[in-house]
C-alpha cells in the first residue's frame, strides 16, 4: 500500500455509508433526535484511564472530546427529550487492532428509563445489523465464576491474584481489586464469550460505577450499567445515568486524587455539567456505542483499520 492510499477498501466505504444510513434511521424511527455538539471542549474529563488530545487556541488550551455526555446532559437538562448522537470522538495514546485515536461514537439517551429497557435497544439494533437472533445476559459474579470459579463480591485481592496466575497471566507485583478483575476480564471473561455471540454483562462493582447510579442487587450494591459484547468484542457501554450533582462531584474530585496518585495531571472538573445537574438531568439511561467496532464485525474484519478510510499511521 502507498503511503497516500486509504487503509479500507472502496467496498467497505460503502458498507460505511450504508450502516450509517441504517443507524440513524433505527434511531429517528423511534423518534429519538440527532444532535450535533461541540468536538473541542473548555475541560477534559477526570476519568484516569483516558487522555484527550490538547488544542492551542487563542481562547486558551481546549480538549478534543472523547464522548459527547457532558455536552448532550446539558441538552436533556435543557429539555430535549431523547436524543442521539453519531460523530467523531478522540482518546490520546489508543491505537492497535481494535483501537484507533480517532473514531466514531455512537451515543444516545432515552429520558425515563432504566438501563435494563436501554439494553434490549441495545440488542435490538445490533441484532439488526449483525443479523443476530438471540442474546444473553449474564451478571459479573456468575462470570466470573463460571471461567475463575471465584466471587466478584467475596473474593480477595490474593484470591484474585491466584485466579489470574492460574489463567496464565503474568501478575508483576500486587495489584489492587479492579486490576485484578480488569485482567480477568481482558484475558480469561472476553475470549471466553468470544463464541457466544451476544452477550451482556450486568452488575459491576460499585467500584466500577464510572457516571452510573448504584443500586441494590442479591444483597449486594452494584453499578448499574452494562457493557456489550460480540465475539468477545466489546461494542457497547451503558448506564443508568447518575444525576445526583453532589454524588458526581465526589467522584470526579476521587477520579481526580488517583490521577494525582499516579502523577497524572490533575483535571479541573467541568461545572457547567454540575450545573446542568443541579438544575435537573432528567431519570435517564444512555450508552456510547462504538461504531466502528460494529462496521468491523458486519463486514467480518479483524482490525479497524480495514473499515476506516484512513487510519491513524495515515491520516
């Protein structure tokens, strides 16, 4: 290939074209409406595990958005009912076969409802594009028993530890609980479901609660959200959106001290989505899906790359 070639076929083009008609006309069937907001914004986000790129401007240093929630919070605190969006988004130092610093989000919230109505949205516009006709959902706990015959709740860091070793997985010094189960999930859970076709995992830790509420389940509190799977490909990320301004604030100021922990830069935390909050994000459910991801497993390809007109090394 020459260097000024695109990394996808002229086929796959097509396919694009095609499956970005078919999402949107999914989403406007059901009258949920497109918005557009903005790619560069005033903050970053808090989140440790993601970078966005830094752009000078004469205003000051703005930040390509790595999702558009905060923005689209605003527009349904505004009252702008259901809403989705399908545009581009950026994370700083992702790039591999599945991963690309630039690619395209699909992400839309539905006012009113829970993350369990959301997840057969969900399934019904994959199993359309992917010509599925079943899907399953499973909870963490009985993943994880099921592949490391351990408890998501009960399980100690040195259970853990012995889990991942005996998955062969290399463990180099002691690790906390969420990077023991990040492992597990990566190297045992993921291609371990990689046959099952569609699949739905429930009930994270209320450790892993990220911008989602917590809720009572078996006992136990848990995030409520689900992260979607094809082939053992995660496509998919939903909540049950938190909208307690308080509780948001405290998380962003914890994502914030394990930055500093880290001797990442700490981030100034958005406001204006506080703000948004306080004056009343309505009971919601919302996801982020990732586009493609979902064009690459429709056109039965192994990397993004072959389904992005130009890929990272040659954009």
């Amino acid at each position: 290939m020459s260097e000024w070639e695109p990394s996808a076929g002229i086929d796959e083009l097509r396919a694009r074209a095609a499956l970005l008609a078919e999402v949107r006309a999914f989403l406007l069937s059901r009258s949920v409406l497109e918005v557009d907001t903005p790619l560069l914004g005033q903050f970053a986000i808090t989140d440790p595990n993601i970078e966005l790129f830094e752009v000078a401007t004469p205003d000051g240093t703005r930040f390509l958005q790595s999702s558009p929630e905060y923005a689209m919070k605003r527009l349904l605190a505004s009252g702008s009912g259901d809403i989705f969006q399908l545009g581009k988004v950026f994370r700083s130092g992702e790039y591999g076969g599945r991963h690309n610093p630039e690619f395209v989000m699909l992400e839309w919230y539905r006012v009113d409802w829970t993350h369990y109505q959301l997840m057969r949205e969900v399934a019904e516009l994959i199993a359309e594009t992917l010509r599925l006709s079943t899907w399953q959902i499973w909870s963490l706990d009985a993943l994880l028993d099921h592949f490391c015959q351990i408890s998501l709740h009960d399980a100690t860091e040195f259970e853990l530890k012995v889990a991942a070793e005996s998955a062969g997985i290399d463990v180099v010094g002691d690790l906390d609980k969420l990077d023991y189960l990040d492992l597990l999930m990566t190297h045992v859970v993921e291609p371990g479901i990689a046959s099952w076709g569609l699949v739905f995992i429930v009930d994270f830790l209320e450790q892993q609660a990220a911008l989602s509420r917590v809720i009572e389940r078996g006992g136990n509190r848990v995030a409520a959200r689900f992260e979607t799977y094809v082939r053992g490909v995660e496509l998919a990320n939903g909540y049950w959106e938190e909208s307690d301004p308080d509780v948001l604030e405290g998380r962003f100021e914890a994502d914030n001290g394990l930055r500093a922990s880290r001797g990442q830069v700490v981030r100034k935390i958005d406001g204006r989505l506080i703000s948004a909050s306080r004056a009343g994000v309505p009971d919601c459910a919302g996801v982020a899906v990732g586009f493609d991801r979902l064009l690459m497993l429709a056109q039965g390809r192994s990397a993004l790359s072959q389904v992005i007109p130009f890929s990272w090394p040659l954009a």
